[in-house]
C-alpha cells in the first residue's frame, strides 16, 4: 500500500464524512426548533445513535470483539442502574461502567 | 470576533474538558494504536483526525485499508457510516442558530459535529440562552476536536504500551458515556420510544444487514415514534 493511496483514503474519508454534515446545515434551513419537522428530525437521530451504540455492545468491531457479550451487556445494565441510583449521575455512572467492566473483563474473559 | 469568543465559548471549552473529552480521548488514543496497526504513519493518523473528525468513520476506513479495498469501497462505507451527521446536523443547526450570523459559520462549525459534541449539546442547550449557544457549541466541538487529533497521536506513539485489558476498558468509557448522556435525558415520550424501539430492532436488521443495519433501525424507529406520538 503506497502513501499516496493512503493520502488518498484519508482525503475521501474526510469528503464522505463532511458531505452529510454540509447537506445538513443545507436542510436546517427548513427546521426551526419549535416545528414538527425539528421533532421528527430528533427521533430520527435518537434512533440512530441509540442503534449505533446498540451495535457496539452487542456486535462491536476493534479490540472490543475479542470481548465477552455478556460481560459488555451486563456492565451495561448495571450502569443503568447506578445511573438512576446515583440520580442520573453520568460522570460516576461512566466511571463505573467502565471499572467494572474492567474488572470484570480482567477476571472472567 | 469578540461576540464569538467569548465567555460562553470558554463555558462550552471547560465543558468539553471534562467527561466528553476524556471519554472521546480514550476512543481516539485507541485510534491512534489501531491506525499504526494498519499501516498508517504518525502524520496520517493525526491529518485523518484533523479533516475527517468522526470515530467510526475512521475506523471502517482503518479496516478498509487493511483487506486492501478500493478507494470507492472506502468512500462509500465511510459514507453509510457517517450518513448519520445528516439528520444530526439538521437537529443540531435549528438550535444553536442565530440570525445575525452568517452562513458560513454554520458550515464551518458543521465540522465538531459528532456524537459527543451532538449529544452534549442536545442535553444541555435549554440551560443556555439561545444567543449564547453557538458560541458555546464552537467551544465545546473544537476543544473536542483539538483532544481527539492529540490523543490520536499520543494512541499512535504509546501503542503497545498499555496492557491489552486496560486498553479495552478504555475503549468501552465511549460507548458507556454515550448511553448514560442518552438514558439520563430520556424525558420525552417520543424520544423513549425511539431508543427503546431502535435498541431492540438494531441488533435483528445487523443479521440480515449488517452495514445498514444502524441507519435502517434508526430510521424505522424515528418514523414509527413520530406517528404514533406526534402526528
């Protein structure tokens, strides 16, 4: 694999990464926040960042692969709990997330 | 120039300080091990950060390059990948948008629009006036930006360094950020119903689709939520 073909792929990854955020300031122009459009547009963002982190806990790609789904799907779920526990604390309720998935990682994977 | 840089974009710069940007920089630091895994250089791997900022965008590229696929493979899996920054912006513009402004601003913050600096922004803009938004957004974003680009360097030097374990556990911090920022502001009905709705369907269409599997849940999700609660 060349340089250049490596420049490349990073120049067109930056385009392809770029254009859906130009054509959305574009489209802004017909949103306002109080519309109905403004609120399909959340549900709709909502919908797919909630996929996108359902797909890394459940089909990750990178190091988190070689990890156990029940180990990633219980710490979790036991994040949830502390979150709501801890009164939506997210700062604790990251931190222990990712402790516990740690050690539990550590211990049984 | 001062109406920009003001106190509000110092708020949004402090902000991004905390546990965005520590949970964003861990992500990225594990970037940078992973883009000298495929080949990538130390000047690659900082210059992907700086002009193509989006985490997943620039994994599938990484993974791209290392089956060898074509530049248009490349361009079109980043595409699906980041197709999400779409509907993202379009939220995100309506909120933090002031008329005296001029359009280029727009295009130009468009740039720090990513999962952290969205979800931040979406949780918290009510307790900022709305003048005061764009430039605590720009804050916010392009501090973000800045600790990604280090971090993304500072991954690609120390890789190796960091045991395997604790590597990984500091991969997860991202993901868990994102859904405890997402769980904690679930105070709309529709809103509920999309991710409840979409956290169950992205799982079944990534068997039957895996690369549009995010996009498809999302969309159905949104579509279904709205009908039923808005419309």
């Amino acid at each position: 694999m060349s340089e250049t073909y490596i420049y490349l792929a990073i120049l067109l990854t930056a385009f392809a990464t770029y254009l859906p955020r130009f054509l959305g300031v574009f489209s802004s122009d017909f949103v306002n926040e109080e519309g109905k459009l403004f609120k399909f547009v959340s549900c709709v963002s909502y919908g797919i960042l909630a996929a996108l982190i359902a797909r890394i806990f459940i089909h990750p790609v990178g190091a988190l692969e070689q990890t156990s789904t029940a180990i990633r799907l219980l710490a979790a779920g036991l994040t949830i709990v502390v979150l709501f526990v801890s009164k939506k604390n997210v700062l604790f309720s990251s931190l222990f997330g990712v402790i516990l998935f740690g050690i539990l990682n550590l211990y049984f994977n | 120039m001062n109406k920009t840089f003001d106190n509000n974009f110092k708020m949004g710069c402090f902000a991004a300080l905390g546990i965005p940007g520590i949970s964003l920089a861990a992500s990225f630091f594990a970037l940078g091990a992973l883009f000298k895994n495929s080949g990538l250089n130390a000047i690659q791997s900082f210059l992907s950060t700086l002009i193509g900022f989006a985490l997943p965008g620039q994994v599938v590229m990484a993974e791209t390059l290392i089956v060898n696929g074509t530049l248009l493979n490349i361009l079109i899996a980043v595409f699906l990948t980041n197709a999400r920054l779409y509907p993202m912006t379009v939220n995100l513009v309506p909120v933090i948008r002031q008329k005296s402004r001029p359009r280029w601003h727009y295009y130009f913050l468009s740039h720090f629009i990513a999962v952290t600096s969205w979800v931040y922004m979406l949780s918290n803009y009510d307790k900022i006036t709305k003048e005061s938004r764009f430039s605590f957004f720009l804050g916010l974003g392009s501090t973000l930006w800045i600790l990604s680009t280090l971090a993304t360097v500072v991954g690609f030097y120390t890789a190796g360094i960091l045991s395997a374990k604790v590597f990984v556990a500091l991969i997860f911090l991202n993901p868990i950020y994102f859904m405890c920022m997402i769980v904690s502001v679930l105070n709309k009905s529709h809103i509920v119903a999309t991710v409840f709705l979409s956290v169950i369907l992205a799982p079944i269409l990534f068997l039957v689709t895996p690369d549009w599997s995010v996009l498809l849940a999302g969309s159905i999700s949104g579509i279904i939520s709205y009908f039923i609660f808005i419309r």
